[in-house]
C-alpha cells in the first residue's frame, strides 16, 4: 500500500513547480469557499472588467490612448447600468407583481381545464389523481406565497447589501481596467521566479475564461434582446420577464434552455390556449433556440470546449452546489481549466523492468 501511494506521489509530484501548483490550486480553492459571500463584489467587478477588457483592447489597436479607452469604456459602462436600473428593473419589476397579482385566476383556469381530463381520458386520468395534482400545485403556491412574505420582510438588508454593490462594484470594475497591468506585476512578485508550468496554466486559465465571460455575456444579451423582440411582437404577456429568463438560460447548458420552456409554454397557454397563435410563438422560440446552438455559439465560442456533456453537466452540478450562480457561471472554463491542469502537469513515466 505504501509502496504504491510511494510510487503515484514520485510520478506526479518529483516536479517542484507541480508541488508549487498544487498548493496555489488548494489554498485559491478554500479561499473562494470561506471567503466567497464577502469578496463577491471583487468576484463581480472582475467579471464585468473581463467583459469590458476586449473593447479596451480594441480601442487601444485603433491607437487610442491607454487612459482614453479605459475612461470611454467606463463611461459606457456607467451608461449602460444606468438604463438597467432607471428602465429595466422598473419593467421587469412591474411585470413581476403583475404575474404574481394574476397567478391565482391562471390556477383556476387551469384547475377547471384538468377537471375535464377525466370526462375526456377517463381510461388514463381519474378524478383522483387530479384532485391530487391540483393540491400539490396549491402546496407549491402557498409555499411561492410564504416566501414572498419572508422575502418581502427580510427586504431592507437585501436593499443595503445592493446598494453596496452599486458602489462597490463599478469603483472595482474601473480600477481593474485601469490598474490591470500593475495587478499583475504585484501578483507576480509573489510567484516563484521558475515558473513555467504556472505560466502555461495561467495563459490557459487567461484565454479560457476570458473568452467564455465576454463570449457568454454576448450571448446573453443577444438571445435575451431577439427573445424580447420576438414576444413583444406576437403580444405576450410578460415579454420582458420571459426574455430575461431565456438570456439567462443560456448559462446552464442543456438544462437551461428545458427549464425556461416550462413558464413560456404555460403563459402563453394561458394567454391564447392551443391556437395559432400559440404555435407561431412556439415556433418562433424554437427556432431562437437552434440559432443559439447552431449559429450563435460557434461564432462566439470558435475556439470549441473539448468536454464531453457528461462532464459539462456534472461541473455545472458540481460548482454550482459550491458557489451557486457563480459556480454556475464558470463551470465550463473551470472544467476546461481542470482539464488543461491535467494535461500540463509534469510526471514522470513509470520505470519499465527489462525483459529476461
């Protein structure tokens, strides 16, 4: 046993740059564990300077000053975030209460549709299992209600840590464009002076991640933009509301795209019922859908992620369970960065006895 723990400790750990990685990787792991809920507004401003970072780029090859696309960049950003909170989050806050107001009468038209189920399907529906669906459903409401009470109680802290961030983040975002290379010579200074392994991973984990935050930003806006367009367009209720969730959507693959069809098929069921006007909407979001996967994705992401599903699905459950959204966010790049880990990693090949 020892002899064999031995021998797998002298294969992959002989490298001192190994070893050196190895402690970065676990000591940057429980960092972001025990001290993830309070450096979340670092972890958000360093997302949104990954996104703003190839316009600033961009600015700095068209030979703008350094200074000058940093500050038009910024004010760009400051732009935006003031049309999010002054006209979005009033709309979307608008439509919410007013889904939340209207869901009690959608019940009750559904309840009186199941009820019919029996007297059409009577070989595969009974009264009883109907009755049984509808009082689960309204334990679910009355769950969705008590939370909504404990959620609107428990709002003032909510509203003081979003204050926060309003501060917080952006001052974080410009001095991260600013200040980036100074970062990371400070960083470096604590580095070992052999680092090449460390290198390796560490432009690996740069192109990785950078590419898919401004790759998966971009996509967000886009499916969530042509979603909006398409649903105020054919007149549905809460276009804004279900636009979000479907940009949203994007960042959990497979999953996301099932999940979010579940409220738009309701809505818009309650809305028209199954007429044609149901199956346009329907075949409107379907084909959004396919664009996304088809078109979209390999244009932003041109560089494709060589992991199989199995182990994109189980990253997503994996961080997602430790961080929650952001886990959620970044299970793709840590995954791939897992894996280029991997692939880097020194180790000597075991010893082959020589033939008699």
């Amino acid at each position: 046993m020892f002899k064999v723990l031995r021998d797998w400790m002298q294969r992959y750990f002989s490298d001192e740059e190994a070893v050196v990685l190895a402690v970065l990787l676990v000591l940057a792991f429980t960092a972001v564990l025990t001290l993830g809920g309070m450096l979340a507004p670092v972890l958000a401003g360093l997302v949104l300077a990954f996104l703003m970072q190839g316009l600033v780029n961009a600015l700095e090859r068209l030979k703008v000053p350094s200074r000058y696309a940093v500050g038009l960049v910024f004010a760009l950003f400051m732009g935006a975030l003031g049309v999010f909170l002054l006209v979005l989050v009033p709309l979307l806050w608008h439509q919410l209460i007013t889904l939340f107001n209207e869901l009690p009468g959608m019940l009750g038209k559904w309840q009186s549709l199941l009820l019919l189920l029996p007297e059409r399907y009577p070989h595969l529906v009974s009264d009883e299992q109907v009755l049984r669906a509808i009082e689960s459903v309204r334990d679910e409401i009355g769950k969705f209600g008590q939370w909504a009470l404990t959620f609107s109680l428990s709002s003032l802290p909510l509203l003081v840590n979003a204050m926060i961030y309003l501060v917080l983040v952006p001052i974080l975002v410009f001095f991260f464009l600013k200040d980036r290379e100074l970062i990371a010579r400070w960083v470096s200074g604590y580095l070992p002076r052999e680092r090449n392994l460390l290198t390796r991973v560490g432009d690996e984990m740069n192109r990785q991640i950078a590419n898919y935050i401004r790759g998966k930003g971009i996509e967000i806006l886009i499916c969530g933009i042509a979603t909006y367009i398409a649903f105020i367009s054919l007149g549905l209720n809460y276009a804004a509301l279900l636009a979000l969730l479907v940009g949203l959507s994007v960042v959990v693959p497979y999953v996301g795209a099932v999940v979010v069809t579940v409220p738009v098929t309701l809505i818009a069921l309650f809305q028209w019922g199954w007429g044609d006007q149901f199956i346009y909407l329907m075949a409107v979001y379907a084909i959004i859908q396919a664009l996304d996967g088809n078109v979209l994705v390999p244009l932003l992401f041109s560089e494709a992620v060589s992991l199989h599903p199995v182990a994109i699905i189980c990253a997503v459950l994996l961080f997602g369970g430790l961080w929650g959204f952001w886990g959620i966010f970044f299970a793709i790049p840590l995954a791939t960065l897992f894996k280029a880990v991997l692939d880097a990693w020194p180790k000597q090949e075991p010893a082959v006895a020589p033939l008699l």
